[in-house]
C-alpha cells in the first residue's frame, strides 16, 4: 500500500515537474546559480551538490522576475541554499539548520526551532517529497514516536503543516499526521501550560537567548509560544474539519478562543500598546517591547483593536534600525546589553524574527481595517531584509547582524548558509500576493506598494494542482499579456485588473 501511495504521489510531481512556465524562462536565471557556484570551494556536501543545483532548482522552484536585480538575486540565492540543507537520512529527505554537526541536534543533525520556517518555506517546492520524509520523520522516526527532541524548543509546526495543505491541496497526508499532531499538543499541555491556561517558556527554549524579559532559566508565558500554540490549535480544528470529526474540530476552536482571551488579557501592555512578556513567579508584565510582541498577527489571533501596536514598528526610536528590524526595542536600557554565547536576542537583527514579523505583518495588510502599516512600509522592510543578506558584496545569509551597520555577527562556519528564516515564501505570499486558501478561489493581493515597480511576474509556482502565474505589467510591454495585474492557471486567464490590487476568480 506505501509503494502504491509513493507511485501516485510521484507521478503527481512528475507531471507537474514538466510543466512549463507561461512567461519566465528559467535558463535567465541560470547565472545566479552559476554565480553561487563561484563562491566557495563547497565543503559539505548533502543530498544535492552545488553541480546539480541548477537542475535541481528547474525541476522544483517558482520563478521569479523584478526590477530589482538584488531582490531577485536572494530569492535565487534562498533556494540555492535551502537545497544545501536537504540531507538523506536511514528515514528519508531532511532539511537541516546547520550544515555542520551541532551537539544538541537530534538524530540526522536536526534541530526544530526552525521547522516551521521549513515548512512554509519549502511547501513551494514542486516535490513535496522532501518535505512529507521530514515531518515523518520528525513525527515518527524515534521507531514510530517523535524525535527525542522534538519539543526541546517551541513551534509552530502544526499550523505550518495546515498552511502547506492550503498550498499542496493534500488532504491524505494531514489527515495521516493528525493523530501525532494530536499527541504533540497534548504534550505541550503537560509539559509547558501553567494552570491559568497560558504556555510559558524558557526564553532559550523560544530559540531566542539571553532576551531582555527573560532568562534561560525562567518560566514565563511568552507572546510567542502562545501564538504558536493558538495557531496549532486553530490548525488541529481546521484539520479535524476535514477528518470529519466534530468533536475535535469544537474542542480546538475553544482552546485558540481559551487562549486568544488571555493572550489580549494577560500580555497586553496597556501602557505600551504591546504585547509582552509575563514575568514568573511575580505575576507582572516585563515591560519591555520585544519583536516576539508582533508574533500574535502570524496567526490572525488579535482583535483589531490591539493594531496599534504596529505604530512602533517603523519608529526609529523602536523596532525600524537600519539594517533591519530589531529584536529588541531601541529605547530600552537593557537594549543589546547582556548578549552572550554568540547568541543576542537582546537587540540585534534575526532573520528568524525577520521572517515571523514580516509574515505577520502581511496578515495585518489582508486581513485586517487598519491604518498603522502601509503596502510601502511593508516593501521597505522586506527590501532591508534582501539588502542585508550579503557579506562583502556576496548573497550570505547568517544567524544575526548588528542593527546599525549590518555586519554578520557570526560569520563563521557555523551559521553559514542558516536556515533559520523564510524569505521566498515572503515573496510569493506577501510581495506577490498569493494568498493560500482551502477553497477552489484563488486570492492575489500584491502588496508592492503602486508606482514602486512597472513590471514582475511570479510564475511556475505548484498550486492546487495547477502552474500559477502572477503578472504585474503596467503597460502591457513586458510580457505581452495585457496592461496590469493578470493570474493565470495553467496558462489561462483566471482573473485581471488594470491595478495592483486585490483580485479572487476561480481556478
């Protein structure tokens, strides 16, 4: 029966692989990778080398095209090295964070703090075979159970594991994991939720060290693992929905409502407008504005009345540093004081918080009245967040950077290449604008700011079945497909506007 299923779910992938990309030709974007290939000498190897990138990422990746040639190159540069982490295990495909050996990894070298960004990262991928022998084996590959380790930091690994379902249209395979998901957060219960109904955290455990609210040693409800686990649980209920089973679906809508409620209740500061951390065991706010405040919106769970919060986000004075959004906020004393073990969560810029704070700056965008952010804050700090992965003129990508000039503040061997951090799916969902839905309508709402770009197209990308093309061309002369905004599927017109705004039609 597994050969069966392996048989259909290849030849699926293998009919999409060969589809053929309605405006793009990919062999424009060969030079990237052939530029990648120049840079190092290639030290470690995995399951696909740096020769066979090119064919890798022809048989795999969306296209994308822009003005911006620096935005363009680190999207070619972000699949170039996501490929570096796919590693062949006695399981299955695994995507490590580091390439070398880390001590405190599981079996395979893995890590899961960053699973999630996995997740909603490669759901893009046009094989999805790498990513179904990661979760299995992450889910089951401790002779059936979980990896050791799997809980040793927090995720948000149910909800992604929804969301690439939104993308992939798989209902076999969440359906097949869910009893694991099940257990998974059942566990979480056990082990990190106080009595009063919020999960805490040792801040180490968030993956972020040495945070100005926090310690390694101290168990306090965060803004972050509560987000995470509202957002797995709204996912378990959205997954129940398919199975069929009632019962599950109410119980976890009812836990995400237990814990939205005292989210807004018990880590909003109504003096700071945020939300923030709980400190244990005195039972009050840390007062101190930390981007893990923004993680809530990742999961749609605040009520628009706590936008407000978004106004700090591009104040200098706060989170917006120049050379990227901070962890930390500007202002504060303790900012970027007492980092240590190469690991500052105190202030510098994190891709990995990057990430999280620009996808949920997109939900706000789409999914929310508000008037604190704009499609032109949004571009701006996406862009800062392209510009800043170089090193010396080179597409490099690290663990974190002083938020004044920029510089890698590991760039040694063993944050190289981290993967650590969405950046094309920030791109195909945020910048693009296609937004994943369960239903048959596909959603684009590009939020590239009018006037900023006359032209890009987003094509070959695996939805639902179907090779989606996203066009922006303002006067028609670029790709020959008519003035404006177009969605094609398959190579027909879905939906077109004569503006960059949103659009829905039916696939």
């Amino acid at each position: 029966m597994q050969i069966k299923l392996f048989n259909t779910v290849f030849f699926l992938w293998l009919a999409a692989s060969v589809s053929q990309a309605q405006v793009l030709q990919p062999a424009t974007f060969k030079h990237y990778v052939d530029y990648f290939n120049t840079m190092e000498q290639e030290p470690m190897v995995q399951a696909i080398s740096n020769t066979e990138a090119w064919s890798w990422m022809q048989q795999n990746i969306p296209l994308f095209e822009c003005p911006d040639k620096k935005m363009e190159e680190i999207y070619y540069f972000r699949w170039w090295t996501l490929r570096k982490h796919i590693k062949k295990t006695p399981q299955g495909f695994a995507f490590t964070e580091f390439l070398i050996q880390r001590s405190y990894a599981d079996k395979y070298n893995l890590i899961s703090s960053a699973l999630g960004h996995h997740i909603y990262e490669s759901r893009w991928l046009h094989n999805q075979q790498y990513l179904d022998d990661d979760l299995l084996t992450w889910y089951r590959g401790n002779g059936g159970k979980p990896l050791k380790k799997l809980r040793f930091y927090s995720s948000w690994n149910t909800d992604a594991i929804y969301n690439r379902y939104l993308v992939n249209g798989d209902t076999a395979f969440v359906k097949k994991i869910f009893p694991d998901l099940l257990a998974d957060y059942q566990e979480w219960e056990v082990e990190k939720r106080y009595p009063g109904g919020l999960f805490w955290q040792y801040d180490v455990r968030d993956a972020m060290e040495e945070t100005i609210s926090g310690g390694r040693k101290e168990k306090n409800p965060r803004p972050s693992i509560n987000g995470y686990m509202y957002g797995n649980a709204k996912a378990l209920s959205g997954i129940a929905r398919l199975t069929g089973d009632n019962a599950w679906q109410q119980l976890y809508e009812a836990k995400a409502d237990t814990l939205k409620r005292l989210v807004q209740q018990e880590l909003w500061n109504d003096k700071d407008h945020f939300f923030e951390v709980r400190k244990q065991p005195a039972d009050t706010l840390a007062n101190v504005m930390e981007e893990i405040g923004f993680i809530p919106w990742y999961f749609n769970m605040p009520d628009a009345s706590y936008n407000n919060a978004w106004s700090r986000l591009m104040d200098k004075k706060h989170f917006n540093a120049p050379a990227g959004i901070t962890t930390a906020d500007r202002s504060h004393p303790g900012f970027r004081t007492h980092g240590c073990c190469k690991c500052e969560w105190d202030g510098a810029v994190w891709p990995f918080a990057t990430a999280q704070t620009l996808t949920a700056m997109a939900n706000l965008l789409n999914n929310y009245r508000q008037h604190v952010v704009t499609k032109k804050d949004y571009y701006m700090q996406l862009r800062k967040y392209a510009l800043s992965q170089y090193a010396q003129g080179r597409p490099y990508i690290g663990e974190y950077m002083d938020e004044n000039t920029g510089k890698w503040l590991t760039a040694d061997e063993r944050g190289r290449y981290y993967n650590h951090s969405t950046f094309n799916d920030l791109v195909i969902t945020g910048l693009a604008g296609l937004r994943p839905r369960a239903d048959d309508r596909i959603e684009v709402n590009p939020l590239l700011p009018a006037g900023t770009w006359d032209w890009f197209a987003l094509d070959n990308v695996l939805y639902h079945g179907k090779i989606i093309t996203i066009i922006w061309d303002r006067t028609g002369k670029k790709y020959r497909k008519g003035k404006g905004l177009s969605v094609w599927a398959d190579g027909k017109l879905v939906k077109r506007s004569k503006r960059l705004t949103k659009i829905t039609g039916l696939l």
